[in-house]
C-alpha cells in the first residue's frame, strides 16, 4: 500500500505546461529520487505536492487522504515536512530558533494561553526543545545552537533546514536537491543521515537530486523527468540504462 | 566579560536572562515607583506620555518589528481607543468598561483593516493601512452626533468606583501598570510559539506557511494584538490630555509611532522603550535648540518634522539597530575592554534584508 499516491498530476503557467500527467506511488520507507535535467518540472512537482502551487488536474493521496486542495500550512500537519532548493531559512533568527518552528504543527496553546505564557505554554515549549535536542543531536548541530542563520556557512544552514524539517517529525519528507552546494564530505554525510531518516525515524523520503552517485547509492526507486513528462520509472540501475534517459541528458 | 553557561532549558525562554538581569529590571521597577515622590510635576507629566507611547509602540512593534507587516495607520487605532472610551464615558459607562471596550473596538478595527495584509506586503500595505486610517479618521469626523465631528469631545477624569484620578501621580500610576502589562504581553508573545511564527512570517512567508503557519491567523491575530494595545493607549492618551478631536489623529502620529520603534530598535522590547523616550524628549529638545538658533530657522513651522526626518536617515544610515544597537555596542565595549573591536558586534540587518521592509 503505497504512502503516497499521485495520479496524473498536472500543472501549467498560461501555456507553459510544466508538469504533464505524472503518476507514481511511493512504498512506506522508501527511498524515492527524482532526477532530471533543469527545467524538467522536478520542483514544480515538489510544489505541488507541499500545495504551494495548485494542480491543473490530477490528485494527491496522503495516507488514504486526499490532499490535493488542503490548505498549504496543513501539509506539515497531516504529515509532509520539506526543504527548499535554495535554502528558505528565517535568517534572523537562531538555529535553534529555526528548529522550534519546526514543532509549530505540534502545538496547542491559543492566542490568550501564550499572551499569558501559562505553564501549560512552558511545559509545552520544553517539549519541543527535548524533541529538538535529539534532531539537534542526529545532525550534530550543537555547536551552531545560538547563532544566527544569516551567518553560518552554505553547508550548515543546508543541514538546518534539514533539521527544521525533521523537528516537524513528518512521515514524509521532502528534500529539494539535498547535496547541492555541499563539499564530498558532507555530501558523504547526507547519505548516512537520508539512510538513518528511514532506518531509525522511520521516514519515508523523497529527494530531487543530481548526484547520481548520491542518488544510486541511497534510493530504492528513481523517476525521471524531462520537460514535465515522465520517462522512466525503476530502480536506479534501470533508470540510468534507459535509453531515453540518456538522450534527455545528452540530447539526442 | 561574562560567560553564560546554559543548564536548563527554561534558560532560553524566561523573563530575564539572569540574577543579575532581574535585579537591574527590579531596581528600574522601584525607581518607577518612587518618580511620583522624587520628580517635579513638568518630568512626570513626560512620563505619563512615555509610558502612553509604550504601550502602543509595544502593540507597533509587535506587528512591524516582529512580524514584519509595517502599518502606516496606527492613529486610527489610536483614535478609535481614545474615542472610544471618550464616548462611552459622556454615556455614564465606568472607566474599566469603557477602557476594555476601546481595546477590544480597536482589535476589531485592525482585524478590518488586517484583511487586505493577506494579499498585501511592504509598501503596499503601508498605503493600504494608511487609507484605511483616513477612512475612520473621517469616520469620526462625520459621525458629528456620537462622536462631536470636529469640534472635539472633553474627557472626564479616570474613575474607578469611587477613587479618581485627580492627580497626575494617580494616572501615572495607571499608565505604569498598563505600560508594564502591555510590555510583559509582548514578551510573552515573543517567547511563545505565536512570536516565532511572527518572526518566520517576518522572514520568510513560504517557508513559514510550510512549516505549519497558518499565514492568514497568524497575521490577523498581530492585526488584532497590535490594535488592541495601540487603542489601550489611546483610551489613556485621552484621560492625558482631557479633550480630543479628530485633529490630534493625523498621519503624523502614526509616522511618529513607526519613527519611534524604528529608532529605539526595531524587533527588540528595549526599542520600544528607548523609542518612546526619544519621541516624546525631542520635540523639547527641538524646543530648547530653538533658542539658540539663528531666527530665520528657528521660526520654520516644519522645523520638527524636518528633524525627525534627519534623525531617521542619521539612523537608517549609520545605526539600524536603533538606540538599543547602540545601547547593546556600550555594554559591549565595557565588558571587553580593552579588546573591542568595531566589528565585533556585527548584527544582522534585519529590516535592510527582509523584504517587507
């Protein structure tokens, strides 16, 4: 039974049609990959999804729910935590602060409660921060905890966002190009913790990703894309022989 | 130099950081209290203004320093408090009801004029907000039989069951007890959940929204809050000066409520403050500099605003963390003498880099 089901999703700007009749299922903890060149739609699709964009046609199924016309700031809630491309983090902010906003789904305190900051608010708010120790703990980030976003490091703020997403505790997660912009050693990183999402934490992941090494040494099935179509769907051995695979690639 | 070594996680988020924190915010509480005794009647008449300013910079600063959406119509909220209570009390109503009924008129008028910030950001919202504050300006003009249209209405003196405050230590002590009240409302928003949810919207709308934030309640409630507190203070604004009319309400109030947390600060508590203080000194600063001016400019009639426009850029371009910043680099050089150094203390620009700014 698949987590997530879309079927023939579709999405255009005016007459540009950036994602065309896409369908596919993705198995609990499974490790998925979308690849394809630039342009192909793989971000849009991602959009579509975590409902910042609405689809054309076609519909998407969370966990037996149709999620298809929820509010965007429900997908977190019913279970769909993300990142972005380049990097959307609150700049001014700390990390830590960062990763509490992570919990936001989890909370429960109205307007008067946190005006008052009852302890209902504090118990509530120390929750959050031991769930945010142990993401804090998973990606090492302890000594970064008290500095501000807006200063630290390409790499560091990637893994940040990566934390935030993981404090939401999702059951799925959304990782737009995870490895972009990360050096071997931390790309090396990125496999070991994408591998420990689904064997400790139990996620299911799907990644948009270029590195074909990243993406054949952690996923179980990749899907290709080329100019919003789907061309090939498989495990990455199949993905990468297919021929026309290769010919969006090289042109041809 | 003072080295904090964290042991529990309540650390991060209570009222004062440390001891020694609290025991300065305790000797500043108690100097509060003793001004009534100590100070001459012209200082403490200032401090009633500063502690009016408070409490809607304190409603200001949550909605444009924290969760980035700057209003250009805080006057009309303030208008509306002290309108508000003004009427209600001609009417006979005591002044804790028509106090709670200002504040909760005003929330409900920045709830309205909240809506189009859904759609709307930077700029535009600033002139969105700006419309609607001449919008019930005009309001109250023309609402002649509730309101007395432009010839103004006179304000009674606070009355609480009996006691009256017929002194200006007796509203001081009123206006202490809200400004104190609206502060720690403030704090407690911004430690909570809500106050980072401002600050992510601050930052970034899209991210935000798929962390959970709902956008649409999250900026609405900041509509609300911030109206609420800046009606408060309008209400007291009233029993301050006991007489309003339409024309105290201008644009001008509302630029010199952005001046003010702008310039104390902007996404700091301190700033407020510090904002509050500035805005209320200048204009007799302005008064006293007049005398030693050469006539020709003394004599200007836009000789005030032309300074606050001069401190603002001064601010924008040299210090845009405000007062506090420069509050925050004093502290800083003492601690680490002698081994300041001018970029130690770099903060992020906040406003400069977010968009909505």
């Amino acid at each position: 039974m698949a987590v997530l089901s879309v079927s023939d999703v579709g999405i255009s700007f005016g007459g540009l049609r950036a994602v065309d009749g896409i369908s596919f299922g993705v198995e609990p903890r499974e490790i998925f990959a979308i690849i394809g060149p630039n342009g192909a739609g793989k971000t849009t699709l991602f959009n579509v999804i975590s409902r910042i964009y609405e689809p054309s046609t076609g519909s998407i199924v969370f966990d037996g729910r149709d999620i298809t016309r929820i509010p965007p700031h429900d997908v977190v809630r019913a279970g769909i935590a993300r990142t972005f491309q380049n990097i959307n983090l609150f700049d001014n902010a700390t990390v830590l602060d960062n990763l509490m906003l992570g919990r936001y789904r989890h909370h429960r305190s109205g307007v008067l409660r946190q005006t008052l900051f009852t302890p209902f608010v504090r118990r509530e708010k120390l929750a959050d921060r031991r769930k945010v120790e142990e993401v804090i703990d998973f990606l090492e980030l302890g000594k970064y905890r008290d500095v501000l976003v807006a200063g630290l490091p390409y790499g560091v703020r990637k893994i940040v966002e990566l934390g935030r997403a993981l404090a939401a505790e999702p059951r799925l997660i959304l990782l737009d190009e995870p490895s972009s912009g990360l050096n071997v050693e931390e790309t090396r990183d990125m496999v070991f913790w994408i591998q420990d999402m689904r064997d400790d934490l139990d996620m299911t992941v799907i990644m948009i990703e270029h590195d074909m090494s990243l993406v054949s040494a952690v996923s179980d099935r990749v899907l290709a894309m080329s100019s919003g179509r789907m061309l090939a769907l498989g495990t990455p051995g199949e993905v990468q022989r297919d021929p026309g695979v290769a010919a969006a690639y090289l042109g041809g | 130099m003072k080295f904090y070594k964290k042991t529990s996680y309540t650390e991060d988020f209570r009222l004062f950081r440390d001891g020694a924190a609290a025991f300065w915010y305790a000797l500043l509480g108690l100097a509060l209290v003793a001004a009534p005794f100590v100070l001459p009647a012209y200082y403490l008449s200032q401090l009633v203004l500063i502690g009016i300013y408070v409490v809607a910079g304190a409603g200001l600063m949550l909605l444009s320093g924290y969760c980035g959406q700057v209003s250009l119509g805080h006057a009309a909220f303030f208008a509306v408090g002290a309108f508000t209570v003004a009427v209600l009390e001609k009417h006979g109503v005591p002044f804790l009801a028509a106090f709670a009924a200002a504040g909760a008129l005003s929330a409900a008028v920045g709830f309205v004029i909240g809506l189009p910030a859904l759609r709307l950001s930077g700029l535009y919202l600033a002139i969105a907000t700006l419309a609607a504050s001449f919008i019930v300006t005009e309001v109250i003009v023309r609402w002649e039989g509730v309101t007395n249209g432009a010839s103004g209405l006179n304000v009674a003196k606070i009355r609480i069951a009996g006691w009256i405050a017929d002194s200006e230590p007796k509203l001081y002590a009123i206006v202490l007890a809200v400004a104190v009240a609206a502060m720690l409302a403030v704090r407690n928003i911004v430690r909570a959940p809500l106050g980072l949810a401002m600050m992510a919207i601050r930052d970034s709308e899209t991210a935000a929204q798929s962390m959970g934030v709902p956008l649409m309640r999250v900026k609405l409630a900041a509509f609300a809050i911030s109206a609420l507190l800046t009606g408060l203070a309008g209400a007291l604004y009233a029993h301050k000066l006991q007489f309003i009319d339409p024309d105290q309400f201008t644009i001008l109030v509302s630029i010199e409520f952005l001046v003010m947390i702008f310039i104390g600060g902007i996404g700091s508590m301190h700033g407020i403050v510090l904002g509050a203080a500035f805005v209320i000194a200048l204009p007799q600063l302005v008064a006293v500099a007049k005398d030693y001016l050469p006539a020709a400019v003394a004599q200007q009639s836009g000789l005030q605003a032309a300074v606050y426009a001069a401190v603002l850029l001064a601010f924008i371009l040299a210090e845009p963390t405000g007062l506090y910043g420069i509050w925050r680099k004093i502290k800083h050089y003492f601690s680490m003498f002698p081994f300041y150094r001018k970029g130690s203390l770099r903060r992020a620009k906040s406003f400069a880099k977010s968009e909505t700014w």
